[in-house]
C-alpha cells in the first residue's frame, strides 16, 4: 500500500515535472527602484522610470534607467519590455520616487496596486520628489552603487534629526492611507546641486497631495506626528548665534481626547535630550539652573508648537499632526467628528515637558 | 513489527491532534474574515467564538462516557439505529471532504502566490495531496506523533507576531468594543477558523486514559482560541481593522514586513514553517475521510485511503478560485456548523436517555 | 547425535571424515602406559603446542602407571588426575566436533571406552589490542575491539563489574559458525526488546554465513530500505558499556572488530561519546553545532538552487549583487552546476576513503584547492556554488556516526531533485516527508525518533541539548516499550 503511494509519487514527480519557464538568476533584471512621472506634454501618461542593475562580470556593476511610457502603471511594463533583454524581477526595489505632479493628480492605482501585488517590497522607501523622478535616478551616487540605495539611505536615517518618524516605507503608507484618522505624509525631495535633500513633508488628502510643507514648519509638525525620534532645538539669545542653548532630544508623545461642544485635543510631548551646547551661563550648572534651562526650552518650543497649530488650522486647514486617531480610538471609528472642519474648530492644546537627561561633560 | 502500530494515543497527543485539525490556513486568513464586521473588536467575537469547539469536544465526552467508550460507528448505531448511522458517517465525510479542499486549496492559493507561481496549479495539487495521503496511510498512531511534535516545531511561529507589539498603535484597536450587535452578529465567522474540531468524535475512543479526558477538550479548545484571538488582536493592532479587511492573507503581510539581516522576505520562513501545519492538519482530515469511507464500505483503511483521493482532488481544484471558494464557504459552513452543533447536544442527551432506560 | 564408539579407529576415521584434505589436522598417536592407545588430535597453527606438549603428552606418557583397563572411566579418571590444563571437558558425541577443533581445542581419544577429552588449549592468532583509527576520542578510554570475541567480552566484562550482566553465546551461520555473543544487564533492558533482539537473531541462524556485524545488522533491522542506520556500530568498549547501562543490548561476532548496539534510536547518532565528558555547556554547544551541521547538510544546497533558480527575491539585494556576479558567464544551469559540483566532492571523497592516509590527504588537498581553483578560474563554476557545496561537506563531517553521516550525505540529492522540480514547496516537502518516515520508523519496538516522536519530555534532557550529568545518568524512558510505545 504505502508502495504503491510511492510508486504513483514518482511517477507523477517524474512525468510532470520539466522547465518551468523559469529563468536562473543570470537572466533576470534586478530593480532596485522604481518612479512614478506624468508626462507633461499630451494627455498625461504614466512615464515610470526604473533603476536596475547592470552588472559586468568581476564584481563590477553599473545600473540603468529603463522608463516605459503609458496610461497605466502595469502598461509601462508593455512599454519597456520591447526594449528590455531580461525577465523582470519585483520584489527586491528599495525605493519608491513618486513625482510631485502625479501626486497632485492622485495615487490610487498604486496604493491599490502595492496591496493588491503580493510581490512587492513593503518595506521599500517611499518619498516624494520635486519634478521628474528619472531626474533623480540620473544623479551620479557618490558611495553608494545607485540612486536607489543613496536615496533609500538618506530616509532611512532620516529619524536622526528634524524629528522624522522612523517610518518612510510602503507599508506606512499603507497604515496611513487605510487607518482611520490618519492621512499620508511623506518627506519631500529636492534636487540640492545635483544631490537629493529632503526639504519638507508632503501631505495629503486621501489619495492626492494637498500641500507640501517647508522643513521649517515641518519640524514642528513632525515633533508631534513622530515618536522616538530626534531632532536638535537651539535657543539664539540676543540674536547671537554664539550665544545660545541647544539641547538633543527625543520625543515622546501622548495625546488626549476630550468632546465639549468642540473637540478638545491635549498633547503632551516630553523631550528628553542633552545638552550640547551652553554659551548663555559661565558657571557651573545647578540643579536650579537645569530646571530654569529646561524651562526656557518648554516655553520657547510651546511657542513655536502653537503658532505652527495656529497656522495648520487656518492656513492648510487639515489635519497633518496625525491626531485625528486618537479621536477616533475615543469616539470610534464611525464618529462623526472625524472630519476636517472639526479639527479647524477643535481646540489644541500643548503641554511640554522638557527633561534634561544629561548636561555633558563640561565642567566649566 | 506490525504489532505495534495500534490506533492507540495519548491523552496528549488527542489534545494536539485537535488543535492541528483547527489550526490552520486559519492562522493567515482568519483576523481578515472576523474583521469585516465586527471591525477593531474582532478579536472578542473570535475569542467568544470558541463555545463552538467547547461544546463539540464537551458533547462528544458526554456521548462516549455514557456509552462506554465504543467506537464511533457502533456509538451511532446504538442510538441512531443502522440507516441513520450510514447517512451521518456520509454527511461527516462530506463535512471533512469540504474543510480539507477548502485548506488545501488554500494553501495551494498561497503557494502559487508567494513561492511557487511556476508551478501548473494541478502539479502542486496533486503533489500536496499525494503526500497527504502517505501521511494519512499510517493510521491514527502516527498522526497523534506528527500532531504532537510539529506543534512545537512550528509553535516558533506563533511567536513571530510578537515582534509587532512595539511597532503596533494602540489607536488602532481602541475603542476597545465597536458595537456588541458588530460582535455578536460576527461569531458566525469565525466558526470556520474553529471547524475541524468535529474529528474529536472519531478519535477520542482511541485515547489510551480515559479518567482524565474530560479535561482535554477544554484544553485544546482554550490553546486554539488563544492562538486565534492572540493573532487577530496583533493583526488588528499592527495594521488596523481597514487594512485587516482589504487582503485575504493578513498575517502573511506581517510577515513580509519583519526586517531580518540575511533574509530580504521574511514570509518565506513563515511558509516554511506555517506549511509543516497544513500537511498536518490536512492529514487530520484526510484521516477523517478514509476512516468514515472504511466504516461504510468496509475497505481496509490504507486502501480507502487512495480510493478517496481522487474525490478530494476533484472537490479542491473545484475550490480553487479564491473567491468562489468564498462563497461556497459562506454558504455552506454555517449550516454545517449548526448541523453538526445540533448533533453533538443531541446525540449526548440521547446517549444519556440510553443510559437511564438502560439501568 | 553421533555417539562414540569403543573403537578408536572408528572414532578417527569419523572425525577425519568431517573434515576431509585437512592437512592441517594433526594426529598424535600415544601409548599410555605402554599399553592403551591414544590419539591427540588438533589443528595446528591454532593451539600452543607447548602447553599440548607440557600438560598433555608428557602427563600422559611419563605419569601414567596404572591400568586404563581396568579403571570404569578412563577418561574421566585421566582428567581429573594428569592433565593439567585448565579447561577439559568430557564427551560424549562427536557433535560439533569440528567447530571446537577449530576454536582451537585439542581433543584426546582413549581406546576402549566411548567417552573423549576435550580440552582448551587454543593459541588463535590475534591482533593485539590497539588505539581506534576510526573512532578517535578526545577523552575516553582508548582501546578498541579486535576480532577475536573472546578477548572482546573480556574487555566489556572488565568493564562492567556487576552481577546483572548476562552474556548469552550463539552460533550463526550454518557454514562458518561464527562464535557471537549477546551482551546485555538484565533488569536494565527492556524483556520485550530483549526478546525482539533474540527472535530476530534466531530467526537468522539457518543462513550459510556471516560474517561480520554488518551482515546482521541488516539482516535484522526493521526497515532494510530505510534512509537511516536502525543499529549502532562501534569499536569501542566504553560507548558499548555504556549504551549497556542505558538499557540496551550489544551483540558480538567473532572476526569483527565492531559491536552491534540495539536499539537505537534517532538523535543518538548525533551524540558524541565525549559529550559526556566535556564541560556541559562546551559539549551543549557542540551538540547544538553538530544539529545544525546536519540541518545545513540537507537544506543548504536545495535552498540556494531555489534563490539561483526559482526564488531569488527573498535574499538581500546586497547578497544578489554577489551571487548574480558570480554567475555570470558560468554555461551550466544551476542545477546541473550544484549536482556536478556534488558530484565531484563524493569522488573525492570515496576516493580518498580507501588510500593510506597521507595520500588521502593529499588526494584532499590536490583536489578540494585545486581543482576548485581551477574550476572557478576556467568559469566551469562559480566561486559562490564552491562555497556553498564545500561549506555542506565540511558540516557532514560533523555528524559523529559514519553511517548517519553517509545517510544525511545521501538525502541531500533526492532534496536537491525535489528542489530542482518543486522549488522551495520541493524543499518544504521533502523535509516534511523524512519528517514523517523518521516518526514511523521502529527499532526493535522502541520509536526510532524517540523521545521527540512520541515526546517524553524527561528525556528531552539528553538530546540536542545536554543536562548536568546528574539529571540523566539513568534509564531513559523512551527505551521502554510499556511508556513508549504511543
């Protein structure tokens, strides 16, 4: 019996098996980023950009930009392919450049597209780009092998400073487009001299991109959206940029929801950092004076905190801090209250706490 | 050494032979099914699901414990009388047929997708259920071994979800109760991740002690429910209940999601292991069918075991088709559900009625 | 049964009869007492002359003043007063008479009575006890099994210096009547098992020959067409007491330096003697090594088939960038590239198997740098492929058990063919069904896969891990058919 079981085994390992048109890893062609243009001339056509990988044999390896042109995303590749020598291979893109036209005009089709493909790499990059993104991928990397990777790079460390979240993958857009209260906001690239540069965050209603905030502005904005990450915060004293307070810091969140006639959002921020620079006392530091330091900073940065809410509410008009969730876990997730002109008449307040961990070294 | 392979199990090993006939593609597409309507409270309804295994397991105790222990083909003979007993074994074989193709499908779904889209669909169908079905030839014995040790091998995976916990929000399943019509009206669904538990009556007359079974369905049950609420409640936490609903395989997203240094796609390790639980609970159904099928036509087991092969196959290519499969389900496992619901309590009063008319 | 008669040529002439052109057999002819015939007959070259000469013929040539004839038991009466060798026996029948010439015994035929002495004076030539050249123990005693099985049991029995000790002696085949022996403490071993091992030794009496415990390992194992070995081998006197300890029964042939070990089970193969020995987390890592030696052994190969052919997504880019490199301009498909690659390193490594050892080594050399140089600089394979096949060979030398070794060797080609047709669902697959033969597979009634399949979690405690000694110097559990049966 349990012969026979083998025997059939066999016979159907042997007589069904045979080429499956699938091809050795010499022959594929390995994307390591992918971009999203429209054409400007004509009726607005997908142009998608694609870095490869060439490699030359001896540990050489050189890349290439591939776009195809179309209506779709997926008729790019009809496109491409009549001019391509090798078998595509998704799955190992790192990057995603997504141009700031076609985000004005909408991403729908990609976002249905990176859920609906189970290939895909969901913990590509993903940011969005001033002009066309083939630009981007045309610049010459100075230590990396491509584009891709130079760019990938720069947003994957880009939580180091300016208080960007962790966060810039595929799969956070996912979360941010799908969960409720919440809205995509993606970091804006620009062409700095022939290198890339983040120089804001993008923010988007649903699908489209709405407003692309300047670093500025965005460094307060991602204060309140990001956990954990770091930014640097310097207090200037007499318009001398010698003499001043700047402290590291970390910051953690919590948000408070409360209904009264109008939404009534409490953040709490706590900053724990260090600090690296004090030209303002000459004596030792105190224990009073670290807590008068620590009282300069809650003071200074609420202000900032709330003339940026100030000019959200009123200038963009919707919610980019990524606070809406928090109402929604509060008052669920069908709430009413979940829209944009409640969070223009919702009442923000801001509650910070600076805590310095450390004060250096220095003796002084 | 024939003598040796007794159908005989360990009350262990019957407590890990029911969770490896629940458990299975379940793990992946369950939190997707249970969120559709209860939303960010799916994990209470699949939590709260588990009376459905409670019961079955408890009523097919009460059953045996008044009857003596009997086989299951003389237990419904001695109640049900001979026509009934061939109509119940027919519509149990049928039970199991369906939950089989359905996983086997299943994971041929999810193989095709993530790791064998060269493959002639029929190729993998056919190589799958053949290495069920040598599985199965061993009898019950080997199954109660297989059950017990590729829990623990692929317990591992269980664990991989956890890496969620720092990464989740807890906006995303807070307010902690949507609506108690949401949850109520959404236990149906998760009905389906408990079926399988139904093997419970044809395996528990094998267990070697019988004092201190009453116990081991109470215990599976809970395992499975844990297992099951566990998942859906860090799937919600991790991608939010509008995500959950949107893919049919939620936890393989996970998956693909963990960052590894020397693997780029962490959900082929996950498939690796995940598919060690799908042959076995395959082989648990398969177990089913070829003994039911025995039962009826008195063939020896091992040759019913390649006779019902091809009646599986047909059943699963028919099942392919992820959304005529769910339809099909849909359809059909609710009204298994209550059959087989309403069986067990029946079955356990009137084995108790037996009993009283008896003494 | 073949009586003696009160003729001694009639006597001679049978004994000459059983084993006919034996120029070996040599027939002394005395006169004792001047009077009564007898005959010295042994084989020469087996039995020390000089004890024959010193304690038997000068006894019975000088010594001997009385009358035979007039004595009832001639024989006896001789034994028991000239002969002054240590073993004699009295007999009656000239049953297996030729087998205890052989041994080497020496046998007196008296005229006038029916009756014969047989006495041990065996000299056979033997290989000295020496250090193992297969079995190298770091720690341990060094002595290993010679072929003689006398000198075999003496090294166990001085070992194991208990009164539970039983050795039971049988003779198989019914050409060579090999001496063999089956060694076991009684109230240790499973009576079941014990049984089993009996039965199935029986059950194998009636072949022409045997003549080495291969034979009978493969004649009594359960699964002959099994991918695993179902029995132990070793050299070694201490592994064999202390798998004796541990419940279990060695069976010994003469002309085999080797002891059989039954049962075993799976994970044994994978302990090492010295384990015990060691420190007990040095010995936890080795074991752990040796776990994962095995594991690579059967799924490295596959696995990079399936990135270089079928998968490649799910590695790193970076790791793409290196193997896509190395491929380049290399003419065979991957498959035919990894098996060639396979191949090769099994000539290399049978060939080196039978050549004294320093050309082996140099067989080694010349062919693992060289011609793997050589390959890789012509582009016939890729530098990564060497990598990975050579990293696979070096892990099955892990594996302590040249037999399992040479089983996990041989499974990797049907995991390669099933990755070849399959891809990773091939893989899948394949580990799944050794999963499942190794828990169907029985060794003499006792769960080959034991303690994993069926688990009993107290012997967990000596397996892929080990516990301080105290925890598991004892029986285990799962050697015994009433727990682990199920």
């Amino acid at each position: 019996m349990k012969r026979n079981v083998l025997i059939i085994l066999l016979i159907a390992l042997t007589t069904f098996t045979g080429c499956y048109e699938m091809e050795p890893i010499e022959n594929l062609s390995i994307i390591i980023g992918i971009g999203y243009d429209v054409q400007k001339e004509g009726q607005k056509k997908i142009v998608d950009p694609i870095e490869m990988f060439v490699f030359k044999g001896d540990g050489e390896v050189e890349r290439l930009i591939s776009p195809g042109i179309a209506e779709t995303i997926y008729n790019t590749i009809n496109d491409r392919q009549t001019v391509m020598s090798k078998k595509f291979l998704v799955g190992t893109e790192k990057l995603y450049l997504i141009s700031r036209e076609w985000a004005e005009y909408g991403i729908e089709d990609l976002l249905d597209t990176l859920v609906r493909n189970e290939n895909r790499n969901e913990i590509a990059y993903v940011c969005i780009t001033e002009g066309d993104t083939k630009h981007f991928f045309s610049m010459v990397p100075i230590d990396n092998t491509s584009m891709s990777e130079a760019i990938s790079g720069i947003l994957k460390f880009s939580y180091l400073a300016n208080f960007f979240p962790k966060e810039v993958t595929i799969k956070e857009l996912l979360f941010m487009y799908h969960q409720t209260g919440r809205r995509i906001i993606l970091p804006y690239i620009v062409d700095d001299k022939g290198k890339p540069k983040i120089a804001g965050i993008c923010v988007f209603d649903g699908a489209k991109l709405k407003h692309i905030i300047p670093l500025e502005e965005a460094f307060y904005i991602n204060m309140i959206r990001s956990r954990k990450s770091d930014g640097y915060i310097s207090i200037i004293k007499d318009n001398n940029p010698k003499i001043c307070y700047t402290i590291k810091a970390k910051n953690y969140v919590n948000v408070e929801v409360d209904y009264d006639d109008k939404l009534i959002y409490t953040i709490n921020i706590t900053l724990k950092g260090n600090l690296k620079t004090d030209t303002i006392h000459n004596t030792a530091i105190t224990a009073k004076e670290a807590k008068e330091i620590e009282r300069t900073f809650e003071e200074y940065i609420t202000e900032q905190l709330n003339k940026t809410i100030e000019k959200v509410q009123n200038k963009y008009k919707i919610d980019c801090f990524d606070i809406t969730k928090y109402a929604a876990a509060k008052l669920g997730k069908h709430s009413p209250l979940l829209t944009d002109e409640e969070f223009q008449r919702a009442q923000i307040n801001v509650k910070v706490k600076v805590i310095l961990v450390d004060l250096g070294r220095s003796m002084k | 050494m024939s003598k040796v392979i007794e159908n005989k199990i360990t009350k262990r090993q019957y407590i890990f032979i029911l969770i490896s006939a629940v458990v299975g593609i379940g793990i992946l597409s369950a939190p997707n099914s249970i969120c559709q309507k209860a939303e960010q409270s799916g994990w209470i309804s699949m939590f709260i699901g588990c009376i459905y295994p409670l019961t079955i397991t408890y009523c097919a105790y009460l059953s045996y414990k008044n009857l003596g222990f009997i086989d299951f083909y003389t237990l419904n003979e001695r109640i049900y009388g001979k026509f009934f007993t061939k109509i119940i074994f027919i519509f149990f074989m049928l039970t199991l047929t369906i939950y089989a193709s359905s996983v086997l499908s299943g994971f041929f779904n999810v193989l095709s997708k993530e790791i064998s889209f060269f493959l002639p669909p029929s190729m993998i169908v056919t190589v799958v259920s053949l290495t069920i079905v040598f599985t199965a030839s061993f009898g019950l014995q080997s199954l109660g071994r297989l059950s017990e040790i590729v829990f623990y091998f692929s317990s591992m995976l269980f664990l991989f979800p956890l890496f969620t916990i720092k990464k989740g929000d807890t906006t995303n399943i807070l307010p902690i109760i949507s609506s108690f019509e949401k949850i109520i009206s959404s236990i149906p669904a998760s009905f389906y991740s408990y079926a399988g538990i139904e093997i419970s009556f044809f395996i528990l007359p094998y267990v070697v002690s019988k004092k201190t079974i009453k116990n081991a369905g109470f215990i599976s049950s809970i395992i499975i429910a844990l297992i099951y609420t566990s998942l859906t409640f860090l799937t919600i936490y991790y991608l939010g209940f509008e995500l959950t609903t949107k893919i049919y395989y939620p936890v393989l997203f996970i998956m693909e999601t963990i960052e590894i240094s020397i693997i780029s796609d962490f959900k082929i390790v996950f498939i690796f292991l995940w598919s060690g639980i799908i042959l076995k609970i395959l082989a648990c159904d398969y177990f089913v069918i070829a003994h039911t099928f025995s039962r009826l036509t008195h063939i020896p087991y091992k040759k019913s075991c390649l006779i019902t092969w091809p009646f599986v196959m047909m059943f699963t290519i028919f099942m392919i088709p992820e959304h005529g499969r769910n339809v099909f389900l849909d359809n059909t496992i609710p009204y298994i559900v209550y059959i087989v619901l309403l069986y067990s309590i029946i079955t356990a009063i009137l084995s108790k009625l037996k009993v009283m008319k008896g003494i | 049964m073949e009586h003696l008669s009160k003729n001694i040529y009639q006597n001679i002439n049978k004994i000459i009869s059983y084993m006919p052109n034996s120029s070996t057999l040599v027939k002394r002819e005395i006169l004792i007492n001047k009077r009564t015939k007898c005959f010295i007959l042994y084989v020469t070259n087996l039995c020390n002359r000089k004890s024959i000469e010193l304690h038997i013929i000068s006894p019975l040539l000088n010594k001997v003043k009385e009358d035979l004839e007039t004595i009832d038991n001639p024989a006896e009466y001789i034994m028991q007063n000239y002969l002054s060798v240590s073993e004699a026996t009295i007999i009656k029948h000239l049953d297996n008479i030729t087998v205890e010439l052989l041994r080497g015994k020496c046998l007196i035929l008296i005229d006038k009575t029916n009756q014969a002495i047989l006495c041990d004076t065996s000299d056979i030539p033997h290989r000295n006890i020496q250090e193992s050249n297969i079995e190298k123990t770091l720690r341990g005693g060094r002595e290993c099994f010679v072929e003689n099985i006398e000198i075999n049991l003496a090294l166990i029995q001085n070992k194991v210096k208990s009164n539970k000790l039983r050795i039971e002696r049988l003779i198989l085949g019914t050409e060579n009547n090999a001496d063999a022996a089956i060694i076991y403490l009684d109230g240790v071993i499973d009576p079941v098992v014990l049984d089993t091992i009996k039965f199935k030794l029986n059950r194998i009496k009636k072949l022409p020959y045997i003549l080495c415990t291969g034979y009978i390992e493969q004649l009594i194992e359960d699964f002959p067409y099994g991918f695993f070995p179902q029995l132990k081998n070793t050299e070694k006197p201490d592994k064999v007491v202390s798998d004796l300890f541990q419940g279990k029964a060695a069976i010994l042939i003469s002309g085999a330096p080797y002891a059989l070990i039954a049962p075993a089970v799976f994970i044994e193969f994978f302990q090492g003697f010295e384990d015990y020995s060691q420190r007990i987390l040095t010995s936890v890592f080795v074991r752990l090594t040796r776990t994962l030696s095995a594991i690579l052994v059967l799924l490295a190969t596959p696995i990079y088939l399936c990135v270089l052919s079928y998968t490649s997504a799910i590695v790193p880019i970076k790791l793409i960038k290196v193997i896509y490199n190395s491929r380049l301009g290399i003419p065979l498909p991957p498959f035919l590239e990894i098996l060639t690659m396979e191949i090769a390193v099994e000539l290399l490594r049978e060939g080196g198997l039978r050549l004294p050892t320093p050309i082996g080594q140099t067989l080694g050399i010349v062919g693992g740098i060289v011609i793997g140089e050589a390959a890789t600089k012509a582009g016939l394979v890729s530098p990564t492929t060497l990598v990975v096949v050579s990293t696979t060979v070096i892990a099955s030398f892990l594996i302590p058990n040249y037999e399992m070794a040479l089983s996990i060797r041989f499974l990797r080609f049907p995991m390669l063919i099933l990755a070849h047709m399959f891809g990773l669902l091939g893989v899948i697959l394949g580990f799944y069904l050794i999963v499942i033969i190794l828990i169907n597979m029985n060794s003499f009634g006792i769960p080959y896969f034991a303690p994993f399949a069926p688990l009993n979690y107290s012997d967990l405690k000596d397996t892929v891990i080990r516990f301080p000694l105290d925890k598991i110097l004892r029986k285990p559990k799962s050697l015994k058919i009433k727990k682990g049966k199920i």
